[in-house]
C-alpha cells in the first residue's frame, strides 16, 4: 500500500524523538502505537505516539482507511498538556465515499491556566442526498454552533444555537416545514423555557415552562390557526 511508507517513516521519527527526549531527561516516557489491517472490503491502518516529559505531555497521531469501492479517509490529530494546566488539541479529517460524496471536518481548541476553553471547529459533506456544513465556536463562557443542509431536492433547513455557561441556552431552526426557536435561562436557582414554533401552513404555538426549586412548575402556552385565529393547543 502507498501509505506503508508514510506509516513507517511516522513511526521512525517517534522514534527518534523518544530517543532524543529520553537523552535529554531520563524522567520522559514515550509510547509509540501502530496498526494496519487488510481484508476483502479494504485496508485500515494509524499510528501515533505520546510523550511526558517535565509533567507535560504530548501526542501526536494519524490514522486513515482505503476501501475497495473507492472510498477512502484519513486524518491526523494532536493533544499538547503543560504542567500550567493550559492545553491544546488539533485534528483535521477528510474522506470520499463510494457513492461520489465528500466530507471533512477540523478544529482547533485551547484551554487557558483557568481552566477555559476556546476554539472553533468545520465540518461540511456533499453527495448524491444534498449538503451540509456545520460550525461551533467556544470563547468566553459562549458556545455558538450553526448548521446549514440542503436536500436534493434543493430545500434548505438552517438551525443555530447558542449557550452560555450557568445562564442557559437557546436555539432555532427553520425548513420547509416551517421554523421554531426556544430559549432556556437559569436564574437564582430558578429554570425558565419559552418556545415558538410556526408551521408551513401558518399555524403557531406558543408556551412557556417554568421550574423554581420547592415551589415545582407552572406551564402555559397558546395557539393559533394557520388564519391566525386562537385555537386550543390540545
């Protein structure tokens, strides 16, 4: 296989690595993994190491998979720990399918001496069903995530969503069946949920949920007809 060699030199250079770490501090450990498998559907194979040294450690490692219809896929990732607590971690991934599709994703995320995170990641894919593309994104407290398909039939659902953290969240999403958003929020001990919801035709709900520790819940809610007219939700 074409990707034996690349395996192999992978391998030799953890190798080395480990060698030179090992010279340069006799408290750094490294362990080295690697596998290839072959069959009737196709071939897999990865590899990778991992290296403390100092009270850090770092790792490094790929992988990939060839199948005998023409699919493929392959990827690599990364993860990096300093003895400060802050780390980072990459990946990326892409393949093709048999069937003519496409799909790939990568991301790159850190974690402060705090404890925070931030980062963002993609992820898209195209084949004979329709599209998609999705991205999240974390900073300050806040995690955005966004996701877009289209059919092939060329219609469109579009959603997004964000939460904070210890205040709540909230999402939406919207198709050819109509759109709907609810938002959730926490606040002295106390859970609140308000959702919209309209379908194609019009028709609409309304309601709202709430949760206050010893006290217990209250809901409420309305609904309207697709000529606007209230309606019983039941």
């Amino acid at each position: 296989m074409r990707v034996l060699p690349t395996l192999k030199s992978l391998l030799a250079g953890a190798v080395l690595f480990a060698a030179v770490g090992v010279a340069a501090n006799a408290s750094a450990q490294t362990r080295l993994h690697g596998m290839n498998a072959h069959g009737e559907h196709g071939s897999a194979g990865g590899g990778g190491y991992t290296n403390w040294s100092g009270g850090a450690t770092t790792h490094q490692g790929r992988h990939w998979a060839d199948g005998v219809n023409g699919g493929n896929f392959s990827g690599h990732n990364s993860y990096s720990k300093n003895p400060d607590g802050s780390a980072l971690a990459n990946f990326s991934n892409a393949g093709h399918t048999s069937a003519g599709g496409n799909f790939a994703g990568n991301g790159s995320y850190s974690r402060g001496t705090n404890g925070s995170w931030s980062g963002n990641s993609q992820s898209s894919g195209s084949g004979p069903h329709g599209s998609y593309a999705t991205s999240t994104s974390t900073a300050n407290g806040v995690t955005t995530h966004t996701a877009t398909a289209t059919n092939a039939n060329g219609q469109t659902y579009d959603h997004s969503g964000t939460y904070t953290q210890g205040q709540g969240y909230n999402r939406s999403a919207s198709g050819p069946n109509g759109n709907y958003n609810t938002a959730v929020t926490n606040s002295n001990g106390a859970t609140s949920r308000n959702t919209n919801a309209t379908n194609a035709s019009g028709a609409s709900y309304k309601g709202n949920t709430s949760y206050t520790p010893g006290q217990g819940y209250t809901h409420s809610a309305s609904c309207t007809n697709a000529s606007g007219a209230t309606v019983s939700c039941n």
